[in-house]
C-alpha cells in the first residue's frame, strides 16, 4: 500500500514533457535530481510521479524536522523513510547542507532503493549536494513550460496539427521533402505564441485565465525568488540591489552586456557584479551567450549577452505586459523567446558580430556552422549572406511571425512557434 508523506494530490496536472524522460531511467540504479527554477513544476511532477507509483514515500526538506535527522543521524532516516519503500522522492533538497555525502550513504547501502531529489539552485545542487556522487545520480532540468506544452495545453487539435508538422521538419530540411503549412495554421499557432511571448511558461501563470491574475501571479514569482532563493538559500542580504540589477539587465535582452554601465547604475563592483550575474545564471533567472569566433581565445574575452529563461519573468520586471503588437521591445522579446525554447535542446548558443556592426542573433556550431536570424518580418540580410559565405553554412534560418518557407539553395523561412523542432535538428544533425 503506498504511503506518502504529503497527503495531498498534485496541482492540477499538465503533461510535461520530463515525465516520460524520468520514467525510461525509474529502472535503472543512478538516483534521479530534477533541478530548475523555482515555481516551474518540479513539486507537481514528482507528485505526480509519486501518486503512479505503489509503494515510494515523498518527503520536502521544508520541513524542518525531517531535514535535521537527515542531516544529523542519516542511519535513522533510512529507517523512517528508506527502508519500507521502494522509491524515496525529496523535494527541495537545496537545503540540506552537505547533502550529497548523505545521498551516498543512502545509495551505497540501498542499492535496490530508487532516490528522487528536487532543487531549485544549481549551485547548491551541484558544488554542495551533488559532487560526491559522480556516476550515481542523473541530472534533469526543468525549466517553465515550453511553447509546446503550452500550446498542447491550450488546443490539443492545432497542436496535433503542429507536432505533425514538426516531425517532418528534419526531412523537409535536409532532403526538400514536400512540407506546407497554411497560413491560416500558422496564424492560429503565432497567435497563441504571442500570447506566450508575453506572459512565459510558469505553470501557474499558464493555468491562470485572467490577465490580471497572470500579472499577480508573475509579481509573486519573482518576489518568491527574492526572498527564498536570495535571502534563504544563498542567504544574501543584498535582495533589492539584486532585484534592481536583474530590472537593468531585463533592458539589455539581446544587447552586449556593458559591465561598467551596468557597475555604475547597479551599486555593485565589477567583482561583485560578476559574482551576482553568475548567481542569475546558476538560478535559472538569465544567461549570458557568448560570441562566435574560430579563434577560441577571442570567444572567450569578447562581450557576451543576455537572454532571459522565461519571457514572463523579463516583462515582470519592467511591469510591462502589452501585447507584442504595441511594444518597442517586439525584436528583443522575439529573440528571447527563440532562446527560451532553444535551451530545452541545445547546450550552448553563440552569436556573431562584426567591428563593423554585422550581426548574427545566434549561431549554432554542430556538424557545420548554421546561422538564425530572428526577424518580425521575413528578409534575408546582408548579414546573413555575409556569414554564409565566410564561413561556408549548410543551413541558414529566419525565424518569424509568419512564412513556413525554403526560399533558396539553404535559405529556410521558419515560424518563431517552430524553435523547439528546429532546435531538435540542430542537436540531432
């Protein structure tokens, strides 16, 4: 008979594309860690989870209690919480200092036990839980909903429409398969791809029906991030000269990151502003892409940029959440989009600029250089011929509002909404 700690049932529960990745390795002998921002719906998937299996138990280092016993006599924890079942699931296990040496225990000792953590910080995950455990636990992001599981959740049959469609993409690329989309399909995906353009991909967001409800909703998020994961995880006292360092670098989306401006206005110091960014990297808030450059040692001194993980969160910042139709900021909110789902898929992206100003939004490096370019209306650059030919691509893209169409030799014309498939070929190619 299955027991569980949290008598509750999830939230309600939308499909994430994780769920079936952390079922194909429940029968394998590495314990499994989903780590990602908080709020994005790592609680609710591993309870639902928890609720398919039969006899695993789900605990939360939240509580107090239960994080001091692991903490101080992990022999008795396994008793409790261990040994009577077959899977034990931890949420928010950032909290437990040392954590990973005790996880050793428990998986040196029950080999035919099944562990589950969950955490929000990758810096805690990693550098203090998880570096005793190399080859014995698997780790999984879980970022806000993709465009994809939004659309799914939004109207099953257009993304039926949409996944049949994507699953021809590769071929329609590589080989000229026959391919068409009509524009009034693209128009309903765009639609709703503006939608999420605007408001991001936190399930909680996502499942809100008001706008109003969105915008509190996303308000609490990034003040939920402040105090819990600033101030409690990290324990930094700084939390409203970091909430106003992250406003000055929601300006920036898809800029070059000007680390003395950004010094002056922030307060922070130029070691100290470094150390804060890599904090808003490592917690799932931004990340910093760097160039593209055949000489590596340049790569690693030229400015890089800023992109967002969760367009809503951006705008949240700024308190700007107009349709894109009526914004300034349409181009930079576009890119971060392309970025936001371009991450489920691809480890690194790069972009390309020149001391002339000639510029490439991103640029992807595996089997052959492939540049993207992301416009509201369909062009073809001279940018992007000029890259093409310097440096030999196979491939070249415009990502858009509109035009599902290969235009040239290498040319394609790509839908925004059609990132995460495009991004599945880049990492498959």
């Amino acid at each position: 008979m299955r027991v569980s700690y949290l008598e509750k049932k999830p939230h309600e529960y939308v499909k994430r594309d994780l769920e079936d990745k952390i079922w194909r390795y429940m029968d394998k002998p590495e314990m499994i860690c989903v780590t990602g921002p908080r709020q994005s719906g790592k609680t609710t998937l591993l309870l639902k989870i928890h609720n398919d299996l039969d006899n695993s138990y789900f605990i939360s280092f939240e509580d107090r209690e239960i994080l001091a016993l692991f903490e101080e006599d992990i022999k008795d924890f396994a008793k409790l919480y261990l040994k009577e079942y077959d899977q034990l699931i931890i949420d928010e296990f950032q909290y437990a200092e040392e954590g990973g040496k005790k996880l050793k225990y428990l998986y040196d000792h029950y080999p035919d036990k099944k562990i589950l953590v969950t955490g929000s910080s990758v810096s805690e995950m990693t550098v203090k839980g998880l570096k005793h455990l190399t080859g014995r636990i698997l780790n999984f992001h879980l970022y806000p909903f993709s465009f994809e599981e939004f659309l799914r959740y939004k109207d099953e049959k257009l993304y039926e429409i949409y996944k049949e469609k994507s699953e021809r993409l590769h071929t329609w690329i590589e080989f000229n398969n026959d391919l068409t989309i009509s524009s009034n399909i693209v128009s309903r995906i765009e639609k709703l791809r503006k939608e999420f353009t605007v408001y991001g991909g936190y399930p909680r967001v996502v499942l809100a029906d008001r706008e109003e409800e969105k915008r509190t909703v996303i308000k609490n998020i990034i003040n939920t991030y402040l105090l819990r994961e600033i101030r409690d995880v990290l324990d930094i006292s700084e939390d409203r000269e970091v909430q106003k360092l992250m406003k000055l670098l929601s300006l920036q989306v898809g800029e070059l990151t000007k680390y003395s401006k950004l010094s002056d206005r922030s307060g922070f110091q130029y070691q100290n502003l470094k150390e804060k960014i890599n904090i808003l990297d490592y917690t799932f808030v931004m990340k910093l892409v760097n160039p593209f450059f055949t000489n590596k040692q340049k790569e690693i001194v030229k400015t890089p940029k800023v992109y967002f993980y969760d367009n809503g969160f951006r705008n949240g910042l700024i308190d700007d959440f107009r349709k894109l139709e009526d914004r300034k900021d349409r181009g930079e909110l576009n890119e971060n989009f392309f970025f936001s789902q371009a991450i489920h898929h691809i480890d690194e992206l790069k972009y390309w600029r020149t001391k002339s100003q000639a510029e490439i939004d991103f640029v992807f490096e595996k089997s052959g250089v492939k540049p993207v370019e992301i416009k509201t209306s369909p062009e073809i650059t001279r940018s992007l011929r000029s890259f093409s030919d310097k440096y030999d691509s196979t491939k070249c893209f415009v990502l858009n509002e509109s035009r599902f169409e290969k235009v040239e030799d290498k040319m394609f014309y790509l839908p925004l909404a059609f990132t995460e498939p495009l991004s599945r070929y880049f990492s498959d190619v």
